[in-house]
C-alpha cells in the first residue's frame, strides 16, 4: 500500500476555503459565462484539494470545471496546480472507440476507397512459400543449418566443380509467377468457413424464400457450379428474375424461377360433350297453317249457335 492511501482524506482547510481562487482560475481556462456555482470540494491527499463547479457550456451536460489547489507544508499561502473539465455521473460522453476494422460493414466500401488488409488476416494465408529455403535435397535441409549458423560456416554439398549456383532470391516467386499462381495470398480454412456462414444465412435452406420454393438449386438449370471445395455446397444463381441473380447461393436454396417449375403440364383434352350444342335447329317465327286444334274453314251451325 503506498504512503498515498494511507494518508487522512480530511479536506485541508485553508485549501477547502479558496474557493475564490478556484473560480477564478476555472473562469480564466474557460468562455466567459460558462463556469457555473461551487458543487463542492474533494480531498485528493495532504494539503491538496480540488474543487468543482458546474459547467454551463452547450453541449457539455453534466460536466463539471475541477480546479485544484493545494499548499505547502506549514505554509498559509494556497497555490493553484492544475484546472480541467470532468465529466460527471450523468455527463453526455462520446462513445467508446472503435477501430475503423471493426466498424467497416458490407456495402461501406465506395469507389476510390482502399481497404488495406492486416498482414496477420486470419482469412488468409501464403499462397505459395519456401522463397528463402534450400531445396529438399540440399544439405542444409537436413539439419545442419543451425550448426552451419552457429560455426559460420558455409555448408554445400560435393566438390567446388560439380556446386550448383544458389537459388536465387525470388525463384519460387517466379515460377508460381509462370505457372498462374500470381497471388500471394488465398483464403485459408477459417476465411472459408466465414465466407460460407454469409452466404448460407443469406441465401440459405433456412430463408423464408427457399422454405416456400418448390425445389432446392441442387437440381436447377439456372445454377452455375463452383470449382474447389465450396462447389461442393455452393454455386451462382443464373437466372434474372431470380432474387438471387449474380450471388452465392447454398445448394439447398430455392426460389419460384425454379427451372423445372416453368415447365407446364400438357394440358388435359376435354371429353365429347354428351349434348350437342354446337347443332341448329331451325323454328319458324310463325306457327304453320295446320298447327293448330281449330279448322281453318268455319261452320256455320257451330258458328251460330257459337263456338265453345
């Protein structure tokens, strides 16, 4: 425990009374108008007092103006040591920072940006090494670099006439160059698994789209297949009316734009009509002569004695 904690907490007097002192010196660090009334005074050690007064500048709620004081030993006469503005219980802070890694998002990255990669990128991994190592049948290679290190000595295999030139410095460099291995770096087997966690909780078996789709993208002809190991879960959507067009999908998605759902069946042909409808029958649109119930020539006893 240090000398410091152990000393009384009790306020010294003379420096718990310059209170003017304080003021004054929080009025000369900051705007005029802006330091408030006295909220008080805390011990910070022997002969050492700092008080606080209340901070009236916009914007800075809750702060408050600390203005220490303090005194030598057996001296009457309180001098100022040091004025700062602290937040308080309630101040408005900024928030904590965060590295501009941290707060990237997907979508952030406009053009002109660059977004430069950590070299310790856990994504990532060399794609191609041994730039500075012996090749496998070199003498080095067989344990005796460290005794050549340690003896200073230089260690080859044979005679001076049959010495191969070393290697030179970027060989392997080169020729992964020559063979189309141009990048230093591929995804390494976490970069992977990330990768594949975003684009199966994208467009994933669990999505409301697939769970409605008639089938999944293993068995659609708009699918377009992925080399390497995620062609094994993955491919690319094909098809423009698909919500998925031009993105990663997980074999087990599915859409609407199915192509096998485009397919209609043949339609069914209709049975012979039991009645047929499709015959006219001609109606004359005045009844014949001899249709009806009643001659056409009159009798004359029926007619006077009348017709019933």
């Amino acid at each position: 425990m240090s000398a410091a904690t152990t000393r009384s907490r009790t306020p010294d007097r003379l420096c718990a009374e310059a209170i003017d002192l304080a003021r004054t010196a929080a009025e000369e660090a900051a705007a005029p108008g802006v330091v408030g009334e006295h909220l008080g005074a805390v011990s910070e050690g022997d002969r050492v007092v700092t008080h606080f007064f209340e901070c009236k500048e916009p914007g800075y709620r809750g702060w408050r103006w600390a203005a220490t004081v303090a005194r030598a030993s057996r001296a009457k006469i309180v001098t100022l040591d040091e004025v700062v503005l602290l937040p308080g219980r309630d101040a408005l802070l900024a928030p904590e920072w965060v590295p501009w890694s941290e707060r990237l998002r997907p979508g952030d990255l406009g053009p002109g940006d660059l977004l430069p990669t950590d070299e310790e990128d856990l994504r990532l991994e060399p794609g191609f090494s041994g730039e500075e190592e012996p090749p496998p049948n070199s003498v080095l290679a067989q344990g005796l670099s460290e005794v050549a290190e340690r003896e200073d000595a230089e260690v080859v295999p044979g005679s001076p006439a049959v010495q191969a030139g070393p290697p030179a410095r970027g060989s392997i460099t080169s020729v992964a160059e020559e063979l189309g291995m141009r990048r230093a770096r591929v995804l390494s087997r976490y970069g992977l698994h990330v990768a594949a966690d975003r684009w199966e909780e994208a467009f994933g078996s669990k999505t409301a789209m697939a769970q409605a789709a008639p089938a999944t993208c293993a068995t659609c002809g708009f699918l377009v297949p992925l080399g390497g190991s995620l062609g094994q879960a993955f491919g690319i959507c094909g098809n423009e009316f698909s919500p998925a067009d031009g993105r990663v999908v997980s074999l087990s998605y599915g859409c609407g734009a199915h192509s096998e759902a485009a397919v209609m069946p043949t339609p069914p042909r209709p049975p012979l009509p039991v009645v047929d409808e499709t015959r006219l029958d001609p109606f004359p649109l005045r009844p014949a002569a001899d249709s009806g119930s009643v001659p056409a020539e009159g009798d004359d006893e029926a007619a006077e004695l009348g017709h019933s």
